[in-house]
C-alpha cells in the first residue's frame, strides 16, 4: 500500500485568516498535488499566537470550512491546527478533514509555557488515531515532539506520527535532530512540517520539513524556502523491516493517564 503525502512549507501572514486561506489554496492550485494527503504547518492561519481572545475561531468555522473545500478539490485528507475557542476555553486544535466532509481533532496536549501558551490555552487530553488508505497515522503539533512518551508508538498503533509546527530558527537542530529520534524509536514514518518567514514576534523560522525513514535516514528535507512537495511512502518497506527489526515485542509495557 502506498500513500502520498503533501507538505507544505510556507511563511504565513500575521494574525489574518483570511490572507492565509487565500495564500494557501493559490499555492495548492498552483502547485496541483496529486496526493493522499495534505499537511499545513502549525496555526497556519495566524501564526503562532497568544491572542486568541481576538482571533480564535469557532469549531466549526470559517477555517473548517476552508479546508473542507480544499479536501473536496483535490480528494485528499487535509491538515493542520488553528485557534479554537470552544465553551469558553481556547484550543491549539489539529482538524483532519476527509472529502467527504467529515472531520476528527486533536487539542495539543504539550503546550510551550516558554511563551506561555498554557496561560492561553487548554491542553488537549487524548491522543488521536485515524486511517487513511490502509495506514494507521497519529497526527501531533510542534512542542509535543519533545516527548516520547506522548509519542510513543504502543505495539505498532500507527505506521505515520506527523508534527505540524511553529518551531523557530534558533531551536532548528532540535527539531531535526527529535524526528529522527522519533522515527528510529517508534519504526515508524515520521512527517515534520514547519513555517518558514518571520512572525509578529520578530521570531525567525528555518522550516526544515522533513519526511524520515524508520532507520532514520531523511527521505526528504527542505529549508528555508516556499516548497510544495509530495513524496510516496510504501507500507510494505515498513512492514518487511518491522518484521526484520521486531523492537516492539521488547517495549516496556505502560499506560497513561491522559
């Protein structure tokens, strides 16, 4: 089984939804990927931002909306995380969103108190799990990365983690450095997106996307420039080594509370 994957690696406007849906579906239409799925980077509509009370959107929303039509155009699954503000809380929350309009999300669960995001928004509870041409995916965002247990694959639950982030300049070789680790540790695919561009904050972003084998080795990589790029990844390649490299039957054994 084969899946095709999307990334898309894109400096954002500050704080202007609507700049950024436009931006974006000029970029897919130009780009015309033929693909299974579809990965925009961290609150891809405003950047990484702590004001929410202005610019969180409702779960349903215009944003939703949006990527509901994109996965309609190009019959692909599309993702990304966006402000939410859902029973008074707010949420950095990842929407996967299938063609024919049904939808699943995830609330981060880590969230990076150095700019004190857990002062703005609910950390998210449960991990998710979906299912797409045979592949079992665990979608998580950016500051997550930093924990391998949150990460951790439990017996082969999915044959893809994804990252979409926000992950500045300044901290690039932990971001490259983490993907790799989290590919080798889980004998897993690994799909990292990041921005590009500076934001409001006056923060630089290196990108550095980058798709990793379960040995480890970068499948694909680019930094620091506008880029669309799909890649096809084989099942079978990752079955054929898990049976080879069998880890898993000697993982420690836990459960965790959230």
């Amino acid at each position: 089984m084969e899946l095709r994957l999307t990334i898309v690696q894109t400096e954002l406007h500050w704080h202007d939804a609507k700049a950024n849906r436009q931006m974006l579906a000029g970029k897919l239409a130009a780009a015309a990927p033929e693909t299974d799925l579809i990965i925009l980077p961290e609150m891809f509509t405003t950047g990484f931002s702590m004001d929410a009370a202005r610019l969180a959107e409702q779960p349903e929303g215009e944003t939703l909306q949006w990527m509901r039509e994109q996965a309609v155009k190009y019959n692909a699954v599309i993702t990304g995380s966006v402000i939410v503000q859902e029973e008074e809380q707010y949420y950095n929350r990842l929407y996967w969103v299938r063609p024919d309009g049904s939808f699943e999300h995830y609330n981060k669960k880590h969230l990076f108190r150095m700019a004190k995001e857990h002062h703005t928004y609910t950390a998210g509870s449960g991990k998710l799990l979906v299912e797409l041409k045979g592949w079992n995916i665990c979608p998580l965002v950016c500051y997550d990365l930093r924990f391998p247990v949150w990460s951790r694959n439990i017996t082969n639950q999915y044959d893809l983690l994804l990252y979409v982030a926000n992950w500045p300049k300044v901290r690039s070789l932990a971001w490259r450095t983490l993907l790799q680790a989290r590919a080798i540790e889980n004998v897993s695919f690994v799909a990292g997106v990041n921005r590009i561009g500076t934001d409001g904050n006056n923060f630089p972003y290196s990108g550095d996307s980058a798709i990793i084998h379960p040995k480890g080795h970068k499948l694909l990589e680019t930094t620091e420039q506008e880029a669309i790029l799909t890649i096809t990844l084989n099942k079978q390649e990752l079955t054929d080594f898990r049976e080879a490299f069998p880890a898993h039957l000697d993982a420690d054994a836990f459960t965790l509370n959230s």
